[in-house]
C-alpha cells in the first residue's frame, strides 16, 4: 500500500516546514547583523550578543525566570504525575468528571481569563504578589501539559509488570516508585522540559500575577519589543532556540541509548529462559 | 484493562490502598479546586460588582451591615455596559471571526502535513515529527516577534519582491488583519497537526487496502474513508487552535494595527490601563460563555481518547 509520497503532500510538507522554519532562521542570521535593523543586512557582527550580556535588565529577569521556571517544572511534573496516574490506574472514583474537567481545561483556556482569574484570587487572599504567585499560577497550567505527556506513555505501559511486583508482595506504593516511576522516566524528562519551556514562555499570565521586583524575561521582550526591533531581541532568541535544541537533542539520544539497551536487556532474559 | 480479575491492579488498589489513592489524587485535586475553579468563582462575583476607586478597585456586592441576611449590593450594570458600548460587541465578533479564519487556514496547511508525515517511512517519521514539535518548544514570543522583520514596509518579503520586481512598491503587511492571520496560523499550526498526526497514524491500512481493492480512486479513498475517519483529529486540532486563539492577546498587541479589536486585548486594557476590574471581569465571563461549547467539545473528544486508551 504504502508508494511513497504523493508529490503534492510533499510539495506541502517543504511549504509548511519553510513556514514554520523560516522566521527562526531569519531570526538566527539577522542576530548576527552589524546594523541596527533586522531586515537589512550590513555586515556580521557578534556584538548584540555582547550588548545583551551586558543589559542587567534583561539579566535579572533571565535569572529570575530561570528560578520561576525550575520551580514550577519540578512541582508541576510531581502535581501531573499524580494527576495523570489518578485518570490512567484509578478507574471510577467520586469526582472523576469535574477533575478530568479541571485537568483539560487549562490546555485550552485564553491567558487573560486565566491571568485575571488567578490575580484575583490572590487579591482575595491578600497574597502578596511576587515570584511565588507567578510560580503558582504556571503549576496550574503546566500540571495540565504535563498530565497529557505522562498519560501517553501510562497508557502504552505494559501493566503487567506492576501487577508482577504486587504479586510478589510489592506495597503499591513501593510499585509505584520502583516499577511504574523508572518506566515513566523519559515521559517525566520530557514534561518536566515542556514545563520549563511554557514558564519561560509566559507573558500574559505573569503580567498579571507579577507583583514589584518580579519582572521576567518575557516582560522585558515585550516592553523592548513595543518600543521597536533591536538585534539584541535576535540575539536572546537565538540562545534560547540553541539552548531548546540542544537540551531535546542530548534528552533524546540519552533516552535512545536507554531503549536500547534495555531491548538488549529483554532479549538477553528471552535467551535465558 | 482493570479487568484482571481479583488479582488485578485496580481490584487490589481499590482493596487494599484507599489511603495511598487519597495521596495521590489529592494534591493535584486540591491545587486545581483552589488555583483554577476558586478563581473563577471570584470573576463571577467581580463582575457584578461596582467599580471604586480603591483598593483593591471594587464595591462588596453584599452588605452585612444591617443584621443577618445580607443586602445584595451587586450590580449587572458591567454587562449591560458591554452592549452599550460598540466597541466590546465589535470586539467579540471580530475575534470569533479572525479564530475562525485562522483554525481553517491551519485546517488546511495542517492536513496534508500531518497526513504526509503519518504516510511517511518510519525512519523519517519521527524526525518530522520532531521538526513540528520544535518551534512549540522556543520561545512564542520571540517567534512572534521574529515577524515583525519579515513583514514590515522595508522587512525582508517586501525587499525580497521588490527585488524580483514584482512589485513596485512595498505592500502594507504588517499592524493589520493579514499580519495577525499570519502570526495566528504561524504560532498555532503544530497544535493543529499534532492530534490530526496522531489520528490519521493509527488509522486502519487495511480499510484503505479494502477500498484500493475494490476499484476506488486514490482521491475517491481519501474522501470516502480517512477524512471521514480523522473526524476526531480534526475537532480536536480545530478546538485546540481555535479557544485559545479568541483570546490572544500577544499576537495582535504585537502584529495587529491599532484599530485591530480582539477581546483578549480589550480586557488586557480594561485591567493595565482604566484599570476596571469589574468591566475585565465580566468581559472574561462573557468569553467565557462564549467559549463553554467548543471547550466541552473539546473535553469530549479528550474524554473519548482516553477510552481508546484504556
């Protein structure tokens, strides 16, 4: 059945690449550019990414960010985790529907609902607004991201596996972390990494959470971004983009090396039987 | 899968570990009851509360001051604002049709990429499907921003056609509609082709087979067999582009000209800039309403996977 391509997919395919792919290259190159314009070409210089070594502005809120995203990726896998484990191993339980509501919502809802709702609950409240509002705020959506990853993979689990251990006498709470949480690894590095990514991302839902002293990069893009076009706004992008690559790349060998060894593993136990 | 008899998993979860279950559902339970459901109750109430000047900028609606039942000081005045003035009910039917628009251009560039990477030889397979999943990975604000070059009067498409003498002059493309079509479509697309990939790569070969055999056209299978089948992927990727995209914000602050009205941006500056919380608020509620149906379709098809899953 399968002949290949027909040419017109193909002739889609190289379309909707260029499309996707075209900015970030434009992006990449223009970062490099002497000039002040990113659309006119007047020669190579590094020196924008000099300029944004040097900006403190931008700085403080990539370190600030950083931290913001580092915590909200680490509780919101755990959060996820938990969640997806809930809908994937739990079958019916009282309330089923509202939490698979609550889990899905947030994948779709608009950012100025969700940033206003939650600023005014913290008001509510009478939280103070900082770094731990917009930490919470980014759990409660990337929780949701990372319950959909953590669900693909429970679901191509093997379950016999677990039902082994608890055979054996496995409390499945010991199950849980010797047995389902190792299989899980790649999908738990993967979403903990997605986690990382929309936090670092997030403009609409930090801005209005934010409170004095906790401006993040996207903050400071946007604010430099509305007053005009500088190649050092190329040069971040360019960094983030190597920087995304290169973590996906390295995860995605590592977790190659891994599956494979471990075909080597099963099929040294075939031949041991 | 549960079903493996008084040995299996969930016999011996439910059996055995009622408190282990509570340990693990609660957390994430309990977070999502008061950071996500909590505050939308709070919305409601704002939105029909009046606005003062205060801190934080709104009136109680009840009034507790004389004895135990309590006045109801609220007000629907907000929504009743929304109608009088033109510029949120423009706002809004702008939004759903620039959401709509786009969700079909994504529609459209998106189908025959999933169905071309789901077609392809394995080994390519999945390194396509790595190239759709990088750009959602970097920075959206940056790609966003990336447009600005390539679109303004003297950005990099202008000179390109000025350059092959195309055009003469530069076309106006960016701070207007096309420019914000262009970034929705662009920013969106992978949500668009990742659940359509995922439908269309464990469709059934041997009902396209069965088809080929008995005489059908290639075209005459694709519309009578896997496009009435990927049904589910296309609801899913549509209602994936289409919620969120009604409420952007950053695309046309960005990309749009100032007289492009999108409700996301009208309640973006009721909040930053009047400063009216109780108007944000029930512009967020009146989205919301709107928005009820495509989310509930879209719990549905979610709900309907999971099915298939277990």
């Amino acid at each position: 059945m399968r002949k290949g391509l027909h040419p017109v997919t193909i002739a889609m395919l190289l379309f909707g690449f260029a499309f996707l792919y075209a900015p970030i290259v434009i992006l990449i190159i223009f970062s490099f550019n002497e000039g002040k314009l990113v659309s006119v070409w007047s020669g190579f210089s590094p020196k924008w990414y000099g300029e944004l070594l040097r900006d403190p502005q931008i700085l403080s809120a990539a370190w600030m960010s950083l931290k913001i995203a580092a915590m909200n990726a680490s509780v919101a896998t755990v959060l996820g985790l938990f969640g997806a484990y809930a809908l994937g191993r739990f079958g019916a339980f009282k309330g089923r529907t509202l939490f698979t509501g609550m889990m899905t919502a947030p994948l779709v809802m608009p950012d100025v609902i969700t940033g206003l709702a939650t600023l005014l609950l913290f008001v509510g409240l009478a939280w103070q607004r900082g770094m731990s509002t917009i930490t919470i705020a980014h759990i409660t959506f990337s929780m949701c991201f990372v319950a959909v990853i953590v669900r693909a993979r429970l679901s191509s689990l093997d379950q016999s596996l677990e039902e082994a251990a608890m055979d054996l006498g496995a409390r499945p709470a010991k199950t849980f972390l010797l047995i389902t949480i190792p299989m899980l690894a790649p999908a738990l590095v993967a979403a903990w990494l997605l986690a990382f990514t929309l936090s670092l991302d997030d403009l609409v839902i930090a801005s209005f959470v934010a409170g004095p002293g906790s401006t993040t990069l996207p903050m400071v893009v946007f604010s430099k971004v509305r007053l005009g076009v500088s190649p050092e706004i190329n040069a971040l992008g360019t960094l983030i983009v190597l920087l995304v690559t290169l973590c996906i790349v390295v995860a995605a060998l590592i977790f190659q090396r891994q599956e494979a060894q471990r075909l080597a593993d099963a099929q040294m136990a075939d031949r041991a039987d | 899968m549960s079903a493996g008899g008084a040995g299996g998993l969930g016999a011996r979860l439910r059996a055995r570990l009622f408190s282990q279950r509570t340990v693990v559902l609660l957390p994430p339970y309990i977070w999502l009851l008061l950071f996500f459901l909590a505050p939308f109750v709070i919305v409601l109430k704002l939105s029909i509360s009046e606005a003062a000047i205060a801190m934080p900028p709104y009136l109680p609606i009840l009034d507790w001051a004389d004895g135990l039942i309590p006045d109801f000081t609220g007000t629907f005045y907000n929504f009743s604002f929304l109608f009088t003035d033109d510029l949120y009910v423009v706002a809004y039917l702008n939004s759903i049709k620039i959401a709509l628009v786009s969700t079909i251009a994504c529609l459209l560039i998106g189908y025959p990429m999933a169905y071309g990477i789901a077609k392809a030889p394995g080994t390519w397979r999945n390194a396509l499907l790595m190239l759709v999943i990088l750009p959602f990975w970097t920075s959206f604000l940056i790609r966003v921003y990336a447009w600005i070059g390539i679109l303004k009067n003297n950005g990099i498409l202008n000179n390109l056609l000025i350059g092959l003498g195309i055009i003469d002059q530069p076309l106006p493309m960016l701070h207007n509609d096309f420019s914000v079509y262009v970034g929705i479509v662009y920013s969106y697309l992978p949500f668009m082709i990742l659940p359509l990939y995922a439908n269309l790569a464990k469709m059934d070969e041997s009902l396209l087979e069965a088809a080929a055999d008995l005489g059908a056209k290639p075209w005459k299978t694709f519309l009578a067999v896997t496009l009435p089948l990927s049904v589910p992927g296309i609801v899913a990727g549509s209602m994936l582009v289409f919620i969120p995209a009604v409420g952007e914000f950053v695309i046309p602050e960005l990309l749009g000209g100032p007289d492009t009205l999108m409700i996301g941006r009208v309640l973006w500056n009721e909040f930053f800039h009047n400063r009216d919380w109780p108007v944000a608020s029930a512009v967020a509620i009146a989205m919301l309403l709107f928005l009820v149906v495509p989310i509930v379709i879209f719990q549905h098809y979610q709900g309907k996977t999971d099915e298939a899953a277990s």
